[in-house]
C-alpha cells in the first residue's frame, strides 16, 4: 500500500522542529553570508559550494536562504529576501520548479527512510538541470545531506561536479566532509560554519517558539541549535539533571535511579527521536564535561543544578580527566556496538552505569606520591 505523502517523515528535519526552509533568517553565520554573497555579486559564483561543520548549527538554513536569495533575483548583501517574493511561498512548499531536493527517499516496500541516498537520486538530478535548462536562469539543487549517499551515488554527483550543466548552483551540506571523496571536496568552494554561542542559541530557539533554558541547552548542545530543539523535544534538560544527580550518589550509586534511567533509555523510537540515542548521547556529554573539568575547571554555564560541584569532585585533576575521557570513548562505543545488534537498550545502558559506577571520586583521584 502506497504511503500517503503526508504521513513521510523528512529525513532532513530535526524532530520536534520546523524544517529549515521554514526558518526566515541564519542565526550567527555572518563570514559564511558573507563569503557567498562577494562571490555571488562580485561574478565569481562557483557551481558547487560545500557547506560543511557540526550538525544542527545552520548549514541547511543557509542552503535554503541562499536558494530564496538567488531564485528571488535579490541583492542584499545579508542574504534577505522581500516578504512578498513568490520564491518564498514556492520553496516553502515544495513546488519551486527551479529548485531539486536530494534527501534520503521513502521506501514504500519497507514502510520507512532508505538508509542512504542512491544513485537513483543523482540521476533525478541529472533528468532536473536537464529538463529545467529550457526555461533559462539559475537552477538550484541542494542535497542534505552529502553524508547519506552510498558509493554509488557519490560517483554519480561527482560527475555532474566535473562537467556542471549551465547556470547550475549545487548546494551539498555535508556534517564530516573529510568522508566524501576528494574529487568532490576539490571541485567545490567550501563554507564552513561554526558552532553557536549561548546567545545565539537562545536567539535561534527563540524563533522557533521555544522558552526553555537556552544557556543550559547551548552547553549540552555544544553550539549545535538542532541538538537543542532534539533536546527540547526529548526532554533532554530533564535527563541530564537524572544523570547529574545519579552521579551524585557515587561512590555508591543509587541503583534504583540508574534501574529507572536505564528503563527509559529502552521506549520505542518515535517521531521526536530515539530514546536510547538520546541516553547514550547525554551521558557523552557528561563523561566530556566531567574529564575538561580536571583539566580546565567545571564550565559554565552549567547545564543541570549542581553540575559544577558534582564535576569538581568527581574530577578534580588531569589523572582523573583520563580516566574519565577513556571511559566515555571505550563504554559509549560498547554501548552503541550492542544496540546496533538487536541487545536490550535497558541492559546496555545498565551495563555502561554500573562500570562507570566504579570510577568513584577516591579512584579517579592521582596516585599518592611516595
């Protein structure tokens, strides 16, 4: 049965958040509006441009900001568009006939995503400029994200790079560019995008509706606004604070709390994302903050009540950082390894707090001197 198209999730959407075509303004990335708009109005637009950095910070926002200011004929160095332009109502829609999106397709056999984007894909990408090329002007594709396509796919753009079709602009947002191909990284013209402070982050929230504790959802989200907005709609904040104050009974930890904690971390992936993923994640983001703090101090701002005071004990020098850091690399990888072959999330995580239980503040401590 034929999936309605109302009912298809878009795969380059944060869950709980508007789609970035939705977004009317890039929140903190001046250099790279900057960069585009002097090539753009300076005769020097490259066919392909490279928009790269972590995920969440912007790099889809600024795709279709660029694709509105160039589709619209505007020439505001600051990427803005008039209200009433046509271009604004069509991309929101997804009827603009000079634009193409390449994302992960729906697989109607399946019932879910397709887990990369194939070389089918590319080629209706070939069949857009192609067929597009009779009604003249600028023709826009961009594909988010640059990371999903499979091999094939890969070799398939990398020839529409080396010979572009007339009056193409190709945008790839890409989260680990270092994996694509180099051919395909030298024949673009790279934007990179940096993470968000706190500010900004509470700007970027504030756009999307969202109230909650922008400085704590900056620390956690490390700059990255899809990472908060994933956090908001996750209740994030709330499971952070159950990680702070279950390491706060160490050296014994409470195993009622990390039995509880453990038994959210295995509810059923939903629209709003994966609970396990969110578990797994947040407690990377604690063993992180837990090992800078033996080298740098606790940071602030903190991101739970008594955060700093926690991590101050838990780690107050660089021999306690160590071990803390090797704990996150070695047990969030075990963890992530286990769920990837069908183990109990429940069971994973449980394992992961019960080892981490025995880094207790007296053995993170440095080694007496003799």
């Amino acid at each position: 049965m034929k999936t309605d198209p109302d009912d298809i999730p878009e795969p380059d959407r944060v869950p709980g958040a508007p789609h970035p075509r939705m977004t009317n303004r890039v929140i903190g990335q001046d250099h790279a509006i900057a960069a585009f708009t002097e090539a753009a109005l300076g005769g020097r637009l490259h066919h392909a441009w490279l928009l790269t950095g972590p995920r969440g910070i912007g790099k889809a926002t600024l795709a279709w900001a660029i694709a509105r200011w160039v589709l619209s004929g505007a020439t505001s160095p600051n990427l803005t568009v008039p209200d009433d332009a046509p271009e604004l109502r069509r991309l929101k829609a997804l009827s603009e006939p000079r634009l193409n999106l390449i994302r992960r397709p729906w697989d109607d056999k399946a019932g879910r995503l397709s887990a990369q984007i194939t070389v089918d894909e590319i080629r209706k990408l070939l069949s857009f400029f192609h067929l597009s090329s009779a009604e003249g002007g600028r023709r826009i594709a961009i594909i988010d994200a640059a990371d999903d396509m499979n091999i094939a796919a890969a070799n398939a753009l990398l020839k529409v790079l080396e010979e572009p079709p007339k009056d193409a602009l190709i945008l790839i947002i890409a989260h680990q560019p270092a994996r694509l191909l180099p051919t395909i990284r030298s024949r673009c013209r790279t934007l990179r995008l940096n993470p968000l402070n706190p500010a900004q982050v509470g700007n970027a929230l504030a756009d999307a509706g969202i109230d909650d504790d922008a400085e704590a959802l900056a620390a956690l989200s490390d700059g990255s606004v899809g990472e908060a907005l994933r956090l908001v709609g996750q209740d994030g904040l709330d499971r952070y604070q159950q990680i702070v104050d279950l390491f706060a009974t160490l050296p014994r930890m409470d195993r009622l709390a990390a039995a509880k904690f453990s038994d959210q971390a295995a509810g059923r992936a939903g629209a709003d994302g994966d609970p396990f993923d969110l578990s797994i994640t947040l407690l990377d983001r604690f063993l992180t903050r837990t090992a800078r703090a033996g080298l740098m101090g606790p940071p602030l701002p903190q991101a739970a009540k008594g955060e700093g005071a926690l991590l101050a004990r838990l780690s107050p020098d660089d021999h306690a950082a160590r071990i803390w850091a090797d704990a996150q690399a070695r047990l969030s990888a075990r963890a992530r390894a286990g769920r990837a072959v069908n183990l109990d999330p429940a069971a994973l995580v449980m394992d992961m707090l019960t080892e981490l239980a025995r880094l207790s503040p007296a053995q993170s401590a440095s080694p007496a001197k003799s």
